[in-house]
C-alpha cells in the first residue's frame, strides 16, 4: 500500500523531487537498489524490504567504486543511503541525536529533503503521517542547533590531551574513553562541560592506568 510505483518507477520519481544536483541526485537514483534482492512476501501477500537500506548501502559502494568515483562521494552516498529511512522515535531525544550523530549534523538538510522526496514518490497511503514525521525530524534537529547539542565527537569537552594529563596513554583505549563520555553527553547533554565530563572520565580511565 505505499508504493503506487516500482521500485525503479519510484527511484526516478524520487530523484526528480530533488533539486538537480549531482550528489543528491546519485543517492536518490540508488537509495532504493536493493528492495528486490531483499523482498519477501508475507502470508497475506504483503512485500517487507527488510534490511534493503543496509544491503543498498553496500551495493551502491560496489557500484561507485566499479564507476571510478572519488571516496568522497562513494562514501558519503553510503552514508546517506544507509540511514534514509531510518526512524527513530522523535520522543526519544537521546536516540534522535544519535542518528543525527551517524548522518552528520551538516548533512542533516539533504537528508530532510531526501527523505520528502521518497514519499512524495510513494502512494497516498499515510502520506500526511509520513510527512509530519519527517516535519517532527527536521524540527529536532533545528532544536539541536539552537541548543548548541554535541553530536560530534570533536565538539566534547574533554579530549584526548586531557586523558593523556590524567595519566592514560594513547591508544585504542583512549578511543573506548572517548566514546563512552560521547555516549553520555549523548544521553544528557547537560554534561558536555569541562569539569562534569573529567569527573566521569575519572572513573572511566581507572582500569586503563
């Protein structure tokens, strides 16, 4: 009931929703690839994608790099196509940030407007729902920005230095340490201050020194 299009009717649809340039263009053409390597059919002869935007990911990168195109392209069409239908709940701010987190928070207006023009090349059905989702979306990460939220690592408080001023040496370890404070101001964002995050890298670092 949500496509009124095959998937490659759709894919064209979808990529003439976009604005024409090159990059968004690329990922809306292959945001889709892989729906009819992962399709089954349920028992009431209802299709599920199940997995098709990892899979697809994987394909498009294939596809890419046999084209000769650049990494960076390569890799960010595999980013996007990835995470384009990805839903987390809008209630849940923690899981929200991190998939803005995934997507990168400067990317997050291309992936607004990929994810408008996949319904707008989609049927009817719950048309107004999905597109207040994708409202909801956008209206949190605006929210992200004007509280000045952390959704990149490089924008922590504490950093790699200060771990090595606390005795810890460089290494893979450190990386662990890192992402697990990310991972807290993640959750709260509150606690992305200087001294709130030493305290808990405090404890963090105890088993590595």
């Amino acid at each position: 009931p949500h496509h009124k299009y095959t998937v490659g009717e759709h894919s064209i649809v979808a990529m003439q929703n976009v604005r024409p340039e090159r990059m968004i263009r690329l990922i809306m053409l292959l945001h889709d690839l892989a729906k009819p390597v992962v399709l089954t059919t349920d028992d009431t002869g209802y299709d599920h994608f199940v997995g098709h935007t990892q899979a697809g990911a994987d394909m498009a990168k294939g596809i890419l790099r046999r084209l000769k195109f650049d990494n960076a392209t390569i890799d960010f069409v595999y980013r996007m196509v990835k995470h384009h239908d990805d839903r987390p709940p809008i209630n849940n701010k923690p899981l929200v940030r991190r998939r803005i987190s995934q997507i990168g928070l400067e990317n997050m207006p291309m992936m607004i407007e990929i994810k408008r023009a996949d319904i707008l090349g989609q049927s009817d059905y719950e048309f107004e729902s999905k597109m207040g989702y994708v409202d909801d979306l956008e209206a949190a990460y605006k929210e992200v920005i004007e509280k000045n939220h952390c959704v990149d690592k490089k924008n922590l408080s504490v950093n790699g230095r200060d771990l090595i001023e606390m005795g810890m040496k460089p290494g893979e370890e450190m990386g662990i340490v890192l992402d697990l404070l990310f991972d807290i101001v993640l959750n709260d964002p509150r606690l992305n201050e200087r001294e709130k995050l030493l305290e808990r890298a405090n404890k963090l670092i105890t088993p590595f020194i």
